[in-house]
C-alpha cells in the first residue's frame, strides 16, 4: 500500500478548453466533460477525497487567425489568475489538490499559484513537447500545445508574465517523461535545461528509477513539486480518447507506477489531469481505466 503524504486529496475541477483548436468547424473541443466523466465513474468517493468545486472558465471562442497569438489568449490569462487564487488556496490550508481539467493550458494558472510560493518544480508527463513558441514556429495559436514553453517564459506575451513572474517554472527545475521520440521540438527541449526521458526510455527502462530521477531533478533546489498529466502520455492503444492519441506511449500500468512515487513524495505540492475527451470514450471504458489508475496509484 502506498504511504500516503499526511494531505487531505482536494478534487478542484478546472474544465477549461480555451487553449484548443475546434476539433471540427462549430464544435468546441470536449474534453472540458473530464471531470464529470471520472467523477461519473466515482472518483471523489474511490479517492474519499473533497469536493474542491469548480473553476468555471470563460466562453471558449474558435475565431482565431495567424498572428492573433494565442487563441482565447486572454481569456486564459484571466482565468489563469483565477484558478492559481484557488489552488493557492488549497496548498496554504494543507491538502493536496488534484485539478481536473481540461486542457493543458491549465498549467499556466498552476505554475503561477506555486511562482507565488517560491520555487517549484515541474513533473511533465505528456506524449508532446507543447514547446511550441514564437522562436520555433510561424505561428503560435493553441495555447494547450505551447504550455511548457509558457510557463518557462516563452510564447504569448500575455500569458508569460503574469504579476511579473516570469518564468513560473525554472528549466533546470523540470523533467519530461512520455514525450515521443519523434516530437517535432525534443532536439529544442534537450539544449535546455529540462531534463528529458523520452517514452522509449521508459518502455525499455527500470520505470521506478525514472521515477526517482525525476522526484530528484524537481526536489533539487525547490521547496516542492507539481505534476502534470496529460493522458496522452499513454499509448494510443490504451488511450484513444484524447485530441491528438499517439503510438510508442507508456502503458496506464507504467503510469500508475510513476505517479504512485511522485504523489507518495511529501515534496508533491499536487497534481493536474488533462486531454482526456469523453466525446470519444461514449461507453466510459477510457474513464473507468483513469480512474482505476488513480486508485492504484494513490491507495
């Protein structure tokens, strides 16, 4: 059995889909239904965590055109704000939250609630970079594909700097586990700071070294850490329902093996859940599978 942290497990959920592109002309990207599909398959009750509410997002708008920026730009960095109020709120009164979102542009807000406690690490679990930035690209439109590259104090001006905080999130502070091999900006991401362990590396490796590695690189010079997951990050066998499913994943067994020793560290500050689409999962099988993840996980 996992021993776990001494904190109280608060589920805030944080459905925001402004940081997508639309998935098809005049549909809205579904994966802001994430949290009442996992807490559909019981969740709140399997965790026996608090119901943390809601972090109602503003309306996700599809217009968007090259050199715009970021689409919903700043109605992001509004809620940003807003959301960071609320997790802040959460670490300050001791417990550990679990945001379900969503999508990864809920980062941002994160990444600024731990800024305003000092420095903090990252945990990255994601089948991509989200590295792209106005450096590497023509054009930067979807802040949910640009995330990590946000929150280390590059993209859209309106949402690098908020309160003047620039980066949430020191490089040499985060390590990416799950990106593929082939993502269009790991050759980027190696000449950083970050520390990389691609989803190969994983598969053929000692999964619970991986674990350790990366609890030391973001416990090094930080007073704790944030994990990030984006269901992606599993193989496309195991999880279809996301946007953008990829092949060569790690397995939901490896996942709950990496998150069973980062949330069992007493540095994990919390933890956010992303991408996954209910619009794809109609029977709730991909739902059912996170939510026995999580269970294994943290129980």
């Amino acid at each position: 059995m996992n021993e776990w942290p001494r904190l109280k497990i608060v589920l805030l959920d944080a459905p925001s889909n402004l940081g997508l592109r639309p998935p098809e002309d005049g549909a809205a990207p579904g994966c802001y239904k994430l949290p009442w599909a996992v807490r559909d398959h019981g969740l709140l009750s399997v965790l026996a965590a608090e119901d943390g509410g809601a972090v109602v997002p503003p309306r996700y708008r599809a217009a968007w055109s090259p050199g715009d920026g970021d689409r919903n730009g700043d109605a992001i960095a509004a809620y940003s704000l807003r959301l960071a109020d609320r997790v802040g709120a959460l670490i300050d009164q001791g417990t550990l939250p679990i945001v379900l979102g969503g999508d990864c542009s809920i980062l941002v807000g994160n990444s600024l609630a731990l800024a305003r406690r000092g420095r903090h690490g990252l945990i990255f679990l994601d089948a991509h970079s989200d590295f792209r930035h106005p450096g590497n690209a023509e054009a930067i439109g979807a802040a949910a594909g640009e995330d990590l590259a946000i929150v280390t104090g590059r993209g859209d001006p309106r949402l690098i700097d908020l309160e003047g905080r620039r980066p949430y999130v020191r490089e040499d502070d985060v390590h990416v586990i799950g990106v593929r091999p082939n993502d269009d900006y790991i050759d980027e991401l190696e000449e950083t700071a970050i520390t990389v362990t691609p989803s190969d590396e994983v598969n053929e490796g000692n999964v619970v070294a991986v674990a350790e590695a990366a609890v030391e690189t973001v416990t090094r010079s930080t007073t704790g850490f944030w994990v990030h997951l984006d269901l992606d990050v599993v193989d496309a066998s195991e999880m279809p329902a996301a946007d953008c499913p990829e092949p060569e994943g790690i397995s939901f067994a490896n996942l709950t093996t990496l998150l069973r020793h980062f949330l069992a560290s007493p540095r994990c500050v919390g933890m956010e859940m992303t991408i996954y689409d209910p619009d794809l999962d109609p029977d709730g099988t991909v739902a059912g599978g996170i939510v026995r993840c999580l269970r294994d996980a943290i129980l």
